[in-house]
C-alpha cells in the first residue's frame, strides 16, 4: 500500500520532550523520587545516613540481576532460575573457599558455575526450541538442588583463608565510602547500557524480540545470540550471588528464593516488554530502586511486611497498564 503525505506528516518523529514524557522509565523514576520525598517528612529514620546506605545497598542485588534480565526479555525471552542461580553460585563459592582454596579460584569456579547453566538453559531454548519458561523453571528446581547436594543443605560461613578477604569484596566500602556493591552495579550497568546502545549485539538483541523471524531473515544469527544472552542472564546471578555471600558472611540454601519474582518485576516496572523489544538499563535500576524504596518503606511506616507482594505485584500491574496505554495511543 502507497504511503499518502498525509500520513507521513501524521507520523513525523517526536521531539525530545514528548519521548521523555512517554517514557515508563521517566515516570517510575518520578514516583522514585516522589516516595523518597514523601518518607523524608513522614518519617524520622528514611533520609537517614545509615537508612540510605542500607537502601542503596540492598538495591544492587536485585539490580544486577535485573540488567542480565532485562537483556532476555528484549529478546521476548524470560528466566525464571535466576534466584537458584544466585544460590547455587553462592554455595560453589562459598564451599570451595571453605575446602581451603583461594578467593580466585572460588570466584571462577563460581563464574564457570553460572555459565554452565546459561548455556544449557539458552541450548535448550535456542537450538532445542524448548519454551523458555519451561526451561527456566526447571532449573530453578535443578540449581537449588545442586546447592543443597554441594553444601549437604548446612550453612556455610567460614571461607578458608581468604575469609576477610571475601567480606571486604562484598562488605567493604572502598571508593568514598560507597558500598562495594553500589560500586560493581553502576559499572555493570554503564557496561550494559554500552552494549544495548552503541553495539551491534545490542541492536541484534532489538531485532530479534522485534521480529525473531525477520531477524533471521536478515542474517542475525539468532540461536548463537538466545545462548549468549542466557549466559549472560545466569552470569549476572552469579555476581550478584558472590557479592551477596561477601556481604551476608553465610550462606544458606535459602538464599535468593523467590528473588526472580523480584528481578522480572524490576525489569518489567523498568520499562522492559515482556513480548520483547524493549528495555533498558536504566529503566533496570529505576524498576529495582522503586521495589527496594517500597520495601523499606513499610516497616518505617508501620505497615505489615506481608504487604510487600501487594504492593510490588501493583507496580507491575500498573507498570504492564501504563505500557498498553502508551501501544494504543501509538497505534491511534
């Protein structure tokens, strides 16, 4: 069908503003800020030193997981095994260090760990044409099982030689006395940010939850790229597993259940599509930051902890609403 110049007028590019305004990101961005005010005056303890140390540090685990998510669910994918992940890579850590090995050597066994899953979760979906949530979830059952054979379902909390070393990597706050895990999470989100904005992958990530069919068709090499973002995904659980052992001190086979709730809620409230195509790093760390601020926000305030799926559950609902409405408007 000819395009009219009617409809080319009709469909001009948006100015900056109006892409800023019809951002999910900008707007979960503004409650951020919005909630934080509101705390500041209605409580004594929120805007705290101490509180907000505590708030920016507690976010990173959820938000590093969620960069690794994010990457999946612009692909049209999902990974439901991330929390396993994170325990499964926590315990490989945490035993080998205990078995008397050094920091190192638990790190990349951990790091190998991740990978292996990732690329086994990302062969079967890719190359196999299983459903990723089929998959996904079936290793969050495998992972936390492994966990609780390597460590005989006991809690581990000495770490070998390189104990201190350990809970300084995890614990410590070595730049301006910033914790450690702020630290690693602003560096692997501006990493993420370069790849999804200035990198060919990135732009084959785009594609393929775009149009996976058209993506093929075009030459995207699409089933090397499904393994490589799965990968990715487990690999982001594993640091955010090691980062949360060094500053827990202890790990147990309980750790990290039920956090990939938690994640696809940060990527979803973010921005990201779950139908694929969109997402972004920013919109990661915004999503998280909103979950851990209502998080913290209920005990000061004296609301009932239970209440904390509600209220996370709404913001995704509210956050998956606001993206249809934005759709129908563009569609108009």
């Amino acid at each position: 069908m000819a395009i009219t110049l009617e409809q080319t007028i009709e469909h001009k590019p948006r100015g900056a503003l109006a892409v800023i305004l019809g951002s999910q990101t900008f707007w979960v961005l503004i409650a951020v800020i919005l909630a934080c005010i509101f705390l500041s005056f209605a409580t004594d303890s929120f805007a705290t030193p101490r509180n907000l140390y505590n708030i920016t540090r507690n976010v990173t685990f959820v938000a590093i997981i969620a960069l690794g998510m994010t990457l999946v669910i612009i692909t049209g994918g999902i990974d439901l095994s991330v929390g396993s992940v994170l325990c499964l890579c926590s315990m490989i850590l945490a035993v080998v260090m205990h078995a008397g090995y050094s920091i190192e050597i638990g790190i990349a066994a951990a790091i190998g760990t991740a990978l292996a899953v990732g690329a086994f979760n990302g062969l079967l979906i890719a190359y196999l044409g299983f459903p990723p949530f089929v998959v996904t979830l079936g290793m969050l059952s495998i992972a936390r099982s492994l966990a609780m054979v390597a460590s005989n379902n006991t809690v581990v909390f000495q770490f070998g030689p390189d104990h201190e070393k350990l809970l300084a990597l995890g614990g410590g706050a070595w730049v301006f006395g910033i914790a450690n895990p702020v630290l690693y999470m602003i560096i692997l989100a501006l990493l993420a940010g370069f790849v999804l904005r200035w990198t060919r992958f990135g732009r084959y990530l785009f594609a393929i939850g775009g149009n996976e069919h058209a993506a093929t068709l075009t030459g995207v090499p699409v089933k090397k790229i499904k393994v490589l973002v799965y990968m990715i995904s487990a690999l982001s659980a594993g640091i955010a597993g090691i980062i949360q052992t060094g500053w827990l001190g202890a790990v147990t086979t309980n750790i990290g259940a039920g956090m990939e709730l938690q994640v696809i809620a940060a990527a979803v409230i973010g921005g990201a599509n779950l139908t694929g195509g969109t997402g972004t790093a920013f919109g990661a760390l915004v999503g998280a930051a909103l979950i851990e601020v209502i998080r913290n926000s209920l005990g000061l305030l004296g609301i009932n902890a239970f209440w904390q799926g509600a209220f996370i559950g709404g913001a995704t609902i509210l956050a998956v609403l606001f993206d249809r409405i934005r759709n129908f408007r563009q569609s108009e």
